[in-house]
C-alpha cells in the first residue's frame, strides 16, 4: 500500500478554493482502517477516499470514522443462484441444474466447443460424461 502520509500532504497542499488548506493528520485508527481495507480500486481510489475524508474531518485529524464514510461501497446485487429463498419453492436439483449448465456453456465457450477439453477443464473426466450431463440438463448451444 501506498504511504498514507505521503498522499495526505499531497492532498494537504491542494487549493480548497483559492486559499491553502488547513493540514491535517490521520488518526493511528483512521491508518489502521485505511490499511485494512481491501483497496479494490488503484491508488486514485485511495487518494479519492483521502479527499472525500478530508473533506468530511472535522478539525485537524481524520479519524476512523471518516475513513470509513469517505470509502466507495459498490452495492452487491443479490439475486444469483446462491441468494434464492429457502421457502417452499427452493428446490436444490434445481438450483444444481442452473450451476451446471451455466460453467458447461462457459466451458465450451471457452474451448471452442471441443467436449473433450470442457469435459477436462470441468472435472468430468470424459467427453462422454460431458454429453450425459449436456443431455440431462438439455442445454442448447445456439
């Protein structure tokens, strides 16, 4: 990780309007949470989050808290085939049908429709194998 100090005075001396800005200092658990995240971004992800904690401190240091505020979460979009409800419709042969057909697909894709190198590539171990399940799923590839 990038030094947090280093990108701090780099943000310190940027002009909030046309005056200089006020210095401030990262809090050790304001560090601790910049360290800790999992930065999935570049180091202008790290330096946008610094700016935007900056912005958000209240006096000279920035703490956790702004940290923590200041980091751009992504919503997870949760209706895949491991979110589904566990109600009376779930039906687990189902819900491995899906799985199943989706990695086939990808896997032939991805071989350039060869069974013999999907079957390898998913673990089947043959491409008669890959058949059986292409049959039981009744997967189209067109």
């Amino acid at each position: 990780m990038h030094n947090t100090d280093t990108l701090l005075a780099t943000i310190n001396r940027l002009p909030e309007t046309s005056s200089e800005r006020t210095q401030k200092t990262i809090t050790p658990k304001g560090k601790i949470a910049l360290q800790n995240y999992h930065w999935p971004g570049n180091i202008r992800e790290l330096h946008s989050t610094l700016d935007r904690a900056w912005l958000k401190a209240s006096g000279n240091s920035i703490s956790e808290n702004d940290i923590n505020d200041s980091v751009f979460h992504i919503p997870i979009k949760n209706d895949g085939v491991l979110d589904k409800a566990l109600d009376d419709f779930f039906n687990l042969q189902s819900v491995i049908e899906e799985v199943g057909t989706f990695y086939i697909k990808k896997a032939m894709k991805e071989c350039g429709n060869r069974k013999s190198e999907a079957a390898k590539v998913l673990s089947l171990g043959n491409h008669q194998n890959l058949t059986n399940r292409i049959k039981k799923y009744g997967i189209n590839f067109s």
